[in-house]
C-alpha cells in the first residue's frame, strides 16, 4: 500500500464577521542558503589507562559540556568554540570544519588528586545544506529536510544554554526578581522555550515565555534556615532531624571544598554528629591497610578546612554503597532542580499562577525582551552560521467566525454576549431526563466543623427545583446515607458501601437506581475509588462535590451540577439550530476523539491509558460513548485504536439503526513528528477494522495541538483576542492544512489557541467548512455554557484518559503488597504493575458504556 502523506491545504478561510490584525510570537529567521552545517558525532570515554577498571562510567551532562569547553580550550583553532553548537551527549554542529578522530583531554577535579582523563573521538556524520530548507520553504522540495532543521535549531539554542539555567526544553535565568522569592528556599523564575517553524511566511523562530519554582543556588545551611527556621548549632537540629532529612534527600549539591564540577546526590542525612563521624581511608599506594579516621581530622589535614558546625550532621553524597560523608557548611545547592508544584501551599501556588498567567500586553513585552537579550536565541554564535533574526513579530490578520445559532428547551434562538457565553436564568434545557431514583451519600455528616456539614434537606430541595426550572424532573432521594470521610480511605469500604445502597435500593422497591450523588466534606483519595467501583463494577453513574460549594447555595454553582447530571443521564443540554457544515440531509455522521495519557516523568513501570470517544446521535451530535485501554508504558500509538472504534461503531449502530457513512476522527497529543505513525498506523488499523466489501465511509482525520509556544495578540491593543479568532495565512505550514483557531473566551492571561492540522480527508473539507464545523462543535460541550478551547472529542477522550489514570492508581493500590482491600484484590494473585495492564480491570460496567459518566 502506498504511503499516505498529510493532505495539502484546499483554499485559504473567508468567512468572517470581521477582520483583526494581530502580532504573533513568530520571529522571521534569515539564513544563508548558501552555508552549509558540518554535523559530527562525539563519543566521549574515561581513559583508565594504567588502571584495571575495564567498567566504562556513565559520565553525565554537565560534565560532558565541560569536556567539550576543555577541547576547545586546548585546541581553540581546531575546535573554535564559537562556531560550534553541542547538544550535551551526541551531536556537535560546526560553522566550520572539525578534525576527526580520537582527542585526549585532562580535566581536573581542582585539588591535589589525580586528574580525569578523557578520549574524545569526533566523527563526522554529514552536510547539512541550508539550500535544501530553501527549496522545502520555496515549494520544490516534497518533504522537511529535518536534519537540517535539528542543527540549526541546536545552533540557535547554544547561546542560551551556556548563559541561562536549561530545565527540560526551557531556558531559565540565572536571577529571579525579588517579589518572586517565596522563601524556603524557592523562587519563581523567568525563562523562554524556542522552536523553528517553517511557515508559508518563512522560518520563523517560535519563542513563548515561562515561569518556573526552582530551588534557589545556594549554601546548603541556608536553606535548612529557609525551610526549618533558626537552629543551634550544638544541638544537632533537636527535634526537627527527619523534618531536615526530608527536605534534604534527592536534592544536588557542589562542595565546596575543592573546585569540582561535579554534582553530587544527597543520599541520606547521617544520625550521628559530624564530630562523632569516622570513615576507613585508604592508601592511595595500596601499601599500608585502611585506617579509621575523623571525618574533621580528615578535611582539617587534605582540605585545610576546619568544621564550624561539628555538631551538626553531615550528608552522605552519591549511589552506590560506596561512603562519601561531607559536612554541610561544604555543600551548596545546585542551580535549576524543580520544585514539584503539587508541594506549594495554596497562597504560594496562586501566586505563582498569576506570574504565569500574564496578560497579553505584558507577555507580548516580556517574549520580546528574552528575544533580543544578551543570553537569548540572538547572538555571535547564531551569527557565526549566518542566521539572523528579525525581533519584531510576525503581524498577520486573523478573521473572526461567526458564532453559531443555539436552542434551548421551548427557545427559538438563544443569544450570546460578546464572549460568546450564554445563562441558564429563565431557560430550560434541550432535553431534560428524569431523576427519579437516586441516592444521596453524606460523607460530610460527622465533621466537627459545621461549616463542612451539608445541610442536607436544604441541598435536595434547592438541587430538586434548580433542575425543575431546567427542565429536569428529579423526585426525592430513594435512599439517604450519613457517613464519614473516613469510609473513603480504603477501597474495600467505598465499594461495600456502594453495594449496600445500591442493593437497598432494590430491597425496598425503587427499582435500579440511576445516579448516586455524593457529598464530601474536602478533596479526598477516595473520589478515585468512588469512580472506580462505580463505573467498572456497579454500573451506577456518581455526582461528586464539596459540601462547602453545597452550602452556598449559589445559583450558578447548583445550575452547572444539574446539567452535569442531566448529561450523564443521556440528556441534551443545548444544541445547535442549524446541522453541522459539510453534511447532507441523508448522511450519518460519528465525530471520533482519541488521546493517550501517560504516567508522569519519573514513572518508569506504569501503562500509558489510551482513551477513544464517539458520538452516538445525529445530527445533534452531542452525546459520546467511551472505551479505555491500558498499553505499554509512554507508547504513544493507540495499539488498539481499530478495535476501540469498531466497537463504538457498533454502539452507533445499535442506537441508530444505521451505519455512519462519514467519520471525522479528531487526535490529541502528537507532534509533527509522529504525524507519520498517525496516519500510516493509526488510520490504517482503524480502516481495517470497520471496512468491509459493503462499508467503506468517508474518514477524515485531524490532529488537535495545543502543546504548541504560538500565541496571538491583538495589534492594538491589551486584551486577549475575541473567541472564533482564526489564522491560516503567513504563521501556518509552507502547504499542509492546518489553522489556529482560538475558540473560547480568555479570562486568564493569555489566551493560546489551538492547532488544527489535517491529515487526511475523504470528506471534501474546505478551509470555511472545517473552520466553522470545529467552531461550531464548541459550542457543544455539555458541561459549561461558553464554547471550549479544544473542539469537545478531543475535550472527552482528554477526560476519559484521565479517569483511566484514576482507575490505574486504585489498581496499584488494591495490588500493592498486603492489600486484600476489594475482592478483586483478594482474588487476584497479580502485582500491582502487572494488574495495571490488565484490560478487565478498566472495562467499564455495560450499564455505563454508552453513556457520559465521564462528564
């Protein structure tokens, strides 16, 4: 089968309201066709020459780039370090040529000791012709000449990481302002992250702002004060040891005591004082055995260093068993490690929100400014290659769609603000669907504070006529349940609770219940295990919240959990007035939204969850089904994606007692990169799941980004562009299909719209049509009342990936060692990483399979 390639763009938009002229953080990039980049690869290996240590050693980063500045300083004519790019492991870019082969570098570690010695061996791998990104920008090259892209972008980035703190793909400042220390040894701190894009306007460097908590550079006693407070000296942090320890474990230090560049791992903070510590040192000469030493004595004689705080404990640096005890006055913090954010107390974590989310005006400003600083992507190395950059943004026009005609129950037309936002004063919905056997659950009963008690009768009766006035009939509770938060701090307990009610509900004749809501008194761990027993066992949609939003009573709050409720019962809130554009009176039409969820950075065991949403009705095209699946760990292809939509097909047809004969799949979270693997995997296993002799429907596939750095600002202006803002000219591919489209209102800092880019179309979309379909659509999602920033399939399988998380964490914790906390664990021999790629363990109950239970 032939290749499948993305499909090239059919037209340009002209549908508008009106126009607005717009700047965006694309910055053009001129460049020398003519020059040409070396790329050479660089291993580099300790030479233990003399020495009977045939075990290689990892060597990390940091020491890396400080090899390769040694090169350069041994050899500056050979290798001019100004003309030359490194990327800190493998690669190294050259204005110039490089002598190949094998190099020798010393580099020492700054005391008496013996010197590390280095092999270096450059190989040269290829030319990378900047011509060739000419002809690709020009339209007489088919495909991106990726290679070249790679180096220059490595070029452009050498100046910032050898003058700014590098933390992932960002570039931090070395500085951070005052206002933004937040004590305890953590700031906020100002950086940038910068991609190259080829657009149809040229190459343009795409640069946005960040902000970042890190751990302030600095003496490690300071930061014990910072963090603990004032402490003696003599009385080896008195009660607050293990509060010290926890602060100080994982964290990278330098020592002081010698000029090394290393960074040591702090593997445990030693119980005993520093006075009090011995270690067997060794004679260098092998001739005389270990003999036991002070650890005092020990810098006192080697360092001339005399221990201050003797008192005090030390820190036992590296891995491994070998004994690297340093006391603390020697150790300073290393610059750039993160703050987990989830660790801030809450004024600290509002606070850097807001750094983060700044206005329009003052990001535009800001993004400038990192653009044309002294440590920024602009400098005598880019210049060294022949690249320049123009500071000044991209200007282009944007075009503002029109915003769809809406219906509620029993209403013509519903009209929207000038943020596109509608009310629910005086308004019913579409469709509302009857509650009339539900069960209310009060975890919130035995709180000592009344504050967090609900007031229950008060809360059914103002639930109960907030949804009558919607449209939504909902009788009283069929059951009524008083507990305590701590029924949700195991899963064995959530789950025999919700048998119990469920099972009453039967025993007294109501018949199956419909929905459980239940009230909780904080955030609790037990909402996981709420949603997992609920939907993969019981087969009982739940409503959760907070007594203390309950209490409030407030109309808005009660107005958003009745439509919430409303649509996990299969009710439709709003629709559009008009069908969705492109589609004929005869077609049937399934919207597919696919995205996989990954475990966080440092998870190394856990599966990715894959998440696939579908429409189940037409032409309102606004109630989904579900299916999750587990897979291999970080894999970003959906291994089941043919499969997952087959069955949601099926679901189709059962409720519609017909086929679709168009299927617009929309796919979250892939980088250009991996737009191959989309189209030539993904759409190839979905085609030969659902194809037959007899059924072959029209598919159109589109990528949604929207972890992309491209923001837009009005001209003119402070505030955020208006919702339907959509750009396709000047900032978007060279000749792809693809568009910004900003579809929702900015409230908070600055609005980032997202990317849509076609892959593939049997469906005869032009730019108007697919613009206003995916404008339109979100409009429709059904749990607020303003249109959303990500068209709603991709909106739901984002939720539906995320629940698929939540179930892996319970699973993890039922298998966990000792756990006999639910049957399922009691019955399983599994471990919990094995258990988490289990597919039983995350099939929904079939009650709940067709269903939003995810809203």
């Amino acid at each position: 089968m032939e290749k499948r390639v993305p499909v090239a763009r059919p037209d340009t938009g002209k549908i508008a309201v009106k126009s607005v002229r717009l700047l965006a953080n694309h910055f053009p990039v001129r460049f020398n066709p003519q020059t040409t980049i070396m790329h050479y690869d660089v291993d580099i290996k300790q030479n233990f020459a003399g020495e009977n240590r045939p075990v290689r050693k990892l060597i990390n980063k940091s020491d890396l780039r400080l090899i390769r500045e040694q090169l350069s300083a041994d050899n500056p004519a050979q290798f001019p370090i100004n003309k030359t790019a490194y990327d800190g492991e493998k690669n190294i870019f050259s204005a110039v040529q490089l002598p190949t082969g094998c190099f020798t570098v010393n580099c020492s570690d700054g005391d008496d000791a013996r010197g590390r010695s280095f092999d270096v061996t450059i190989k040269f791998v290829a030319e990378l012709k900047l011509c060739k990104l000419k002809e690709y920008l020009s339209g007489n090259l088919s495909y991106i000449p990726r290679d070249v892209l790679q180096g220059m972008e490595l070029v452009m980035k050498e100046n910032p990481s050898r003058c700014r703190v590098s933390v992932g793909r960002c570039f931090y400042s070395k500085e951070h302002q005052a206002e933004h220390d937040f004590g305890f040894g953590v700031a906020a701190y100002k950086g940038f992250q910068q991609s190259l894009k080829p657009t149809s306007g040229g190459l343009a460097l795409c640069l946005d702002y960040s902000v970042l908590a890190l751990r302030k550079p600095m003496p490690v006693l300071d930061f014990l004060r910072d963090y603990i407070g004032e402490f003696s000296e003599n009385n080896n942090f008195g009660n607050k040891w293990q509060v010290a320890s926890d602060a100080l474990v994982g964290l990278k230090v330098k020592v002081i005591h010698r000029r090394a560049s290393q960074k040591f791992l702090i593997k445990e903070l030693t119980k005993r004082k520093t006075r009090d510590l011995t270690f067997p040192l060794v004679d260098p000469e092998g001739k005389d055995p270990p003999r036991e030493v002070f650890l005092v004595d020990y810098f006192r004689d080697k360092y001339q260093r005399e221990i201050r705080y003797k008192d005090l404990p030390s820190v036992e640096l590296g891995k491994g068993d070998k004994k690297n005890q340093v006391p603390l006055e020697l150790c300073v913090l290393v610059e750039g490690q993160r703050y987990p954010k989830e660790h801030l107390d809450k004024n600290t974590a509002l606070f850097l929100k807001n750094i983060s989310l700044a206005r329009p005006l003052e990001r535009r400003e800001t993004i400038c400014e990192m653009v044309r600083a002294e440590d920024g992507p602009c400098g005598a190395i880019t210049r060294n290659f022949e690249i320049g950059v123009d500071t000044n943004m991209t200007r282009v026009t944007g075009r503002i769609l029109p915003p769809p005609d809406l219906k509620l129950g029993g209403q013509s037309r519903l009209p929207v603000n000038d943020k596109c936002q509608w009310n629910l004063v005086g308004k019913s919905v579409v469709d509302g669907k009857a509650l009339q056997r539900w069960a209310l659950i009060d975890f919130s009963s035995k709180e000592r504070n009344p504050n967090f008690r609900l007031r229950a009768d008060e809360f059914v009766y103002r639930l109960r006529d907030r949804c009558r006035k919607l449209g939504i009939n909902m009788d009283e509770p069929s059951i009524e349940y008083f507990g305590s938060m701590n029924e949700l701090s195991v899963v064995g307990k959530v789950e025999d609770l919700l048998k119990d009610v469920v099972n009453e509900a039967d025993k007294r004749g109501k018949g199956r219940l419909q929905m459980i809501i239940c009230v909780m008194a904080a955030k609790h761990n037990g909402y996981k295990y709420i949603k997992w027993v609920s939907e993969t066992k019981i087969g009982v949609v739940t409503q959760c919240c907070l007594s203390s939003n309950v209490n409030k009573g407030q109309d808005q709050y009660l107005a958003n959990l009745s439509i919430k409720i409303n649509a996990k019962l299969g009710g439709s809130n709003m629709e559009l007035m008009e069908r969705l554009p492109n589609f004929g009176g005869e077609d049937n039409v399934m919207f597919i939204g696919a995205d996989v969820n990954h475990p966080a950075a440092r998870n190394v065991t856990c599966p990715s969850i894959a998440a696939v949403v579908a429409t189940v009705n037409w032409p309102a095209a606004n109630r989904y089904a579900a299916r999750v699946c587990p897979q291999e760990h970080r894999t970003e292809k959906i291994l089941n994606f043919g499969s997952m939509c087959a069955d949601l097909l099926k679901a189709y047809a059962r409720l519609n007692s017909v086929k679709p004969n168009r299927i617009v799949v929309f796919r979250d979270g892939v980088s250009e990169g991996q737009f191959d693997m989309v189209l030539n995997e993904e759409l190839v296993d979905l085609a030969k799941a659902i194809y037959d002799n007899h059924y072959q429907p029209a598919i159109t596939l589109v990528v949604a980004q929207k972890r992309h750095h491209t923001r837009l600002f009005p001209e003119g202006g402070p505030a955020n562009v208006p919702p339907g803002t959509v750009v396709d000219t000047i900032i978007v591919h060279p000749s792809d299909f693809d568009f910004y489209l900003c579809s929702h209102f900015g409230g908070l800092g600055t609005s980032k719209p997202t990317h849509y880019h076609v892959l593939w179309d049997e469906n005869g979309f032009n730019s108007d049509r697919l613009q206003k379909l995916i404008y339109n659509m979100c409009f429709t999602f059904a749990r607020c009342t303003k249109p959303v920033s990500l068209v709603p399939p991709v909106y739901y399988a984002d939720l539906v990936a995320y629940r698929g998380r939540m179930f892996q964490e319970v699973l993890m914790e039922m298998h966990s060692p000792g756990s006999t906390t639910s049957s399922y664990a009691a019955s399983s021999s599994s471990s919990s990483s094995t258990a988490s790629f289990e597919q039983r363990f995350y099939d929904l109950h079939p009650d709940l399979q067709n269903i939003m239970f995810f809203v």
